[in-house]
C-alpha cells in the first residue's frame, strides 16, 4: 500500500506546507512524538535546500509498508545546479551557503534510510524514509 502526495516547493510557504503535511501524515503512521520531530526536521531541511540551493522543486510524501511495518517516505527533487561532490556534501558542516551545513548530514541522521542522487546541471533527489517502531 501507498498513498502519495507531492507538493510543490517555490516560496518560503511552501517549506511550511511541507512540514505541515508531513506531520500530519506522519500522525497517520502512527510514529512515536520523536520520530515526528524527526521526521518534519528532516523535511523542513530538505525542503529548504531545494528553495535555497535550486530555486524550488518538490516534495513527495508516501505512506509505504514492508511486511507488518508503515512508514513515511520523503522524496525531495529539483532541477537546480546539482551538487558536484556529494562526499563533500555529505560532511558534517561543509556548505555551500551560509547555512550550518546540517541539512544533508543532519537528515541522513535523522531518518532510518537516505538516499541521494545528484548531477551536475540536471538537479539533485534525496528520499529519506522513517519506519514506525
């Protein structure tokens, strides 16, 4: 079983959009109070990056099942500069911004599964997926 649904990501309102559907589905899936912070942080992060880095893109918000157990699956995807070395990417504080550098690392500890894809001038998808416990 999987319910999707994508949102666009062009303004600062979409980010809050996009943490507000994820909570609320992630309420539906029925993860812990600390795994929906999670799981919105991550978003809220990743949703960002696509407005900051690519000018916008989207958001894809699934509900997934293996066997007996539900999750949540974020995919974010834009088609923006991309990122030219994903292992400097994915270091704890690089960034390109004036940002921290958390979102990438930060969401990747966050969540139960990362993945990232990225190519220079075609754009970047990351899909992070959180089981419920």
């Amino acid at each position: 079983m999987t319910e999707a649904r994508e949102l666009p990501i062009a303004a600062n309102g979409d980010v809050v959009l996009v943490r507000q559907h994820v909570r609320n589905t992630a309420i539906d899936v029925g993860l812990s109070l600390v795994d929906q912070t999670k799981v919105v942080t991550a978003a809220s992060e990743l949703a960002r990056n696509a407005l900051v880095y690519a000018g916008g893109g989207w958001a894809r918000v699934e509900v997934v099942t293996k066997g007996a157990r539900k999750g949540l699956r974020l995919t974010f995807g834009d088609e923006g500069p991309g990122i030219p070395d994903l292992d400097l990417a994915l270091t704890e504080g690089w960034s390109t911004g004036r940002g921290m550098g958390l979102g990438l690392t930060g969401s990747r500890r966050l969540m139960d599964e990362f993945d990232l894809t990225s190519t220079p001038g075609v754009g970047t998808v990351v899909t992070v997926t959180k089981w419920a416990r």
